[in-house]
C-alpha cells in the first residue's frame, strides 16, 4: 500500500510518530517507511495537486497483464495500465464498477509487505461499496482462492458505505493500520494535526476509527 501525499516530509513525520517507521529514499521523491527494518508502506509525493490524497492497497498477482483483462471483462476499469517499476515490479490502478479505485502489483524485487497484522502496520482493508451484492459478484470472481479456498484467511471486507458514512459518500477501500489502544492513538492522531472522521465503533473484526491524516489522507485505526 501507499499513500498519495502533497508533502512526503511531513508525511514522514507524522506516521514517523503515530506508527514508530522509519524511512529511506526509494525513488525520486518517494520514500519506503519500515518497521524494524521490514518494509510495511510507501509514501509518494502527488505531483498533480488535482488528484486525491489517499492510501492506495495493492493486490498481489502473478500475472497483471491478464489480471486487469480480467478486471475489464467484469465490469470494471483499468485507470493505468501495467506498468513496469524498475526491477520492483509491475504496477497498475483499477476501478470496480462502482468505482472504488486499488491498486495490482506483480512482484519482482519487492515482494510487498515485510510486516502485517501487528500494531503499526497494516491489518485489514475493507471495502464500502453502495451495491454489496455487486461487490460480492466481481470480487468474488476476481479473487475466489485467496477469499474461498482452503485454508483461505482473508485481511479485506466489505461493507455498505451507509453502514458508517453519509450515503453521499463514493464507494471507496478503507485501509486499516493495527494498534494496540485506539484511544491513545486517537490522541496522538489528534496531537499531530490529523482528526476524527468517524468515531470509534465495534465491527466484526475489532474496534474501529476513521481519521485523516495532517495532509487528507483517511485511513483506520483497528484495535483487534
């Protein structure tokens, strides 16, 4: 996953204390944060002020090339096609047919998360879509193994966009970052300049809270 930012220094800083990562250069203005030395996020510097400050996930494929074939033949759209990230990986965005936007990555160097499921990093990711029944069809298809397979534990729901937000809302993924007390990391998200969007509630998989960050950017606090 990555987060879109105006201003990666400072979106340094304020998931540098609200998560405890540490950074280095990737590319350009880019920068991959870890967590004990494991990679778990990457903060990219939004060079068209048009576009939206958000958190991006990323799907694994083997084969994004055929993936987002495949994504188009159910309905949805690729908004860029694969793209080849130095000796990284391949990288496309898509769009369901709501229009809840995410993101394909083929690994190659990089193989995606060093950490995950433990306090400061990510732990889940949930969809609010408007047409559950529809979200349930094209990612059903689109991901039938990793969601119903054997021995199949997924980190990715969904949910109606009514259930939490103001029906206006667009369909959209929610990234969730694990936490060991959503309170005190309320505080903290508070203290930092980001704030509250949705005040903590109790879903199926944990305690839940949905803030932004000092630059826009939303994500969840998830206290399992």
């Amino acid at each position: 996953m990555d987060a879109q930012l105006p201003d990666v220094a400072a979106g340094q800083r304020f998931y540098g204390e609200l998560f405890g990562w540490t950074f280095e250069e990737a590319r350009g203005e880019s920068v991959w944060a870890r967590l004990g030395g494991e990679f778990v996020a990457g903060l990219e510097h939004k060079t068209d002020g048009r576009m939206p400050t958000v958190w991006t996930v990323y799907f694994a494929t083997p084969d994004a090339e055929g993936f987002t074939a495949r994504i188009g033949r159910a309905g949805g759209q690729v908004v860029t096609a694969p793209t080849v990230v130095g000796g990284l990986g391949t990288a496309a965005l898509a769009a369901d047919p709501e229009g809840a936007v995410f993101g394909v990555w083929q690994p190659a160097a990089h193989r995606g998360f060093g950490r995950r499921h433990e306090p400061g990093t990510f732990g889940w990711v949930e969809l609010y879509a408007r047409d559950t029944e529809a979200a349930n069809a094209f990612y059903g298809a689109l991901f039938h193994e990793a969601l119903f397979g054997p021995g199949a534990d997924p980190d990715f729901g969904r949910a109606p966009v009514s259930g939490v937000f103001a029906a206006e809302m667009p369909p959209h993924f929610l990234v969730h970052f694990r936490v060991t007390d959503c309170e005190a990391a309320l505080g903290t998200v508070r203290r930092l300049g980001g704030r509250v969007q949705v005040p903590p509630f109790d879903a199926s998989y944990g305690k839940v809270a949905v803030v932004t960050d000092n630059q826009g950017a939303s994500f969840a606090l998830l206290q399992r």
